[in-house]
C-alpha cells in the first residue's frame, strides 16, 4: 500500500496519509510525500485538501532516521523539507490541511504551510523534538510565531505538550474547529468550494498577504496594483462581473482562467 495516496476529484487535488498505524514520517513516507508535492506543483489543481486515513494524522517522525544521522546529512534532509515546504506554501491556489486527531511534528509542520488549518474537536498538535533534543526543523517554530507570535511558538516548542484544537484556534493556529462527527465530509465540503472559486483571485490574495507578512503592510500595497489589477484581464472577473450585472450576485461560474 502507498503511504501517500494524491486523487484528483474534480478540481481538489486530495492528498492522503494511510501508513498504518500512526502514519509515521520515514524514508518512505516522505520521499512519497515529496513525489506527490511536486505532482501537484507540475498539474496544478484549483485547490488541495491534506488529510489522513486511521486513528491519528501522523505520529510524527520515525525516529529510526535520526539514529546515527551526521550534522551534514541532518542539514541535508532539512534542506530538502524545507524546500517542499515553500514548493506547498508557493502553490497558486488554496490548500487545506484537515487534522482529524492526533498531529505530532512533521505533519504539523505541514499543516502550517498550507492556508488553512481545520481541525475536530478531538484533535490535539504537539511539535515534540523536545524528547530526542531536538528542535522542529521543517519549518513549524517560525510559523507558529507567524501565526500566534513569537511567545507562543517558544512555550509550544520548549515545552513539547499536546494542544487540543480549541485552545490553538484561540491562538490563531487552526482557523476552524468542526465537530468530530462528520469531520471528514465537511472538510472535504470547504475544500471543494474553495476550489470551485475564483483561482485566480485566490492566488492574488495569497501573494498579498504573503508580501504583507514579509515586508509589512506598504510592501503589500505596493503588490496590490499588479496582483488585484491583472484580474481584470482573466475570464473569471470578466465572467463574474457580466453575470453579476445581469443576474446579481452569485451567479458567476469560475473555471480557473
């Protein structure tokens, strides 16, 4: 069985862990995690759902592969995930991240490169290097501090405890906390419509925003007249724009272009 699975339904790409029992980060799961990454960024969907199959998200990483890893070879595989981090943050169009239960280290890190982070109620977040005196390294302490503020990453990361998903929804961490009661469905359900949306536009607002995290927010307005203004020139705002003058709003139909 692939540890990885990556389907196409429509315009959502949805990438699937399913390595059981705890979906764990080895060799194999990331080299397929990798494989599937680059497979989206070379057929780009309307958008990319990341879930997992069975009683957590990911156990985290099989510490197997640290067991004897040399500074350069651990600086090597950091490079590699960080670089699939930014190829994930970089893509022009939405990605959900959908926590069902329990999410530990590299798979969180994940979570935090995507757009959007959903998670049930019974879902709980851990970054726990902390145990085998490590600190995260694909990424997930600075995005933390991005998302929550630098305090908050550090009590996160030194501490190495489990969050349950209100607490990090409070924290501006996970954006939605849905029941766990049909979860899965309603994930997919979000994920959907933001496909089926303006990509175009969608991509814009992320370059924005991304600016704005960057440079701050004159760095942002100065992207604005690029981004916002080479809309117009897409059959989506064109489309929209006749079909809300005739029919009022909602009517419009995106397809991406």
């Amino acid at each position: 069985m692939e540890s990885v699975s990556l389907e196409r339904e429509g315009p959502l790409a949805v990438l699937t862990f399913d390595a059981p029992p705890l979906n764990l980060f080895d060799a194999s799961m990331i080299a397929a995690l990798q494989a599937a990454v680059a497979d989206v960024a070379a057929e780009p969907p309307r958008g990319l759902l990341v879930r997992a199959e069975g009683r957590v998200v990911s156990g985290g990483v099989d510490v197997h592969l640290f067991d004897g890893l040399s500074p350069d070879a651990a600086g090597e595989l950091w490079t590699e995930l960080l670089a699939m981090i930014h190829t994930v943050e970089e893509l022009p169009f939405p990605t959900v991240f959908a926590a069902h239960a329990l999410c530990l280290t590299a798979a969180f890190e994940l979570s935090l490169a995507c757009d959007l982070l959903l998670a049930a109620q019974s879902a709980r977040f851990g970054l726990v290097e902390t145990v085998v005196g490590l600190t995260p390294a694909m990424g997930g302490t600075q995005r933390l501090a991005e998302r929550a503020g630098p305090a908050r990453a550090r009590e996160l990361v030194m501490t190495g405890a489990l969050y349950d998903a209100a607490t990090l929804e409070r924290w501006n961490v996970v954006n939605r906390v849905l029941p766990d009661d049909g979860f899965d469905q309603a994930a997919r359900g979000f994920a959907h419509a933001l496909a089926e949306g303006p990509t175009r536009a969608h991509a814009a607002t992320k370059a924005i925003v991304r600016a704005q995290v960057e440079g701050g927010v004159r760095e942002a307005d100065a992207r604005v007249p690029e981004l916002a203004g080479g809309l117009f020139a897409t059959e989506d705002l064109k489309g929209a724009v006749r079909s809300f003058l005739e029919h009022g709003p909602g009517h419009a139909t995106y397809e991406g272009r």
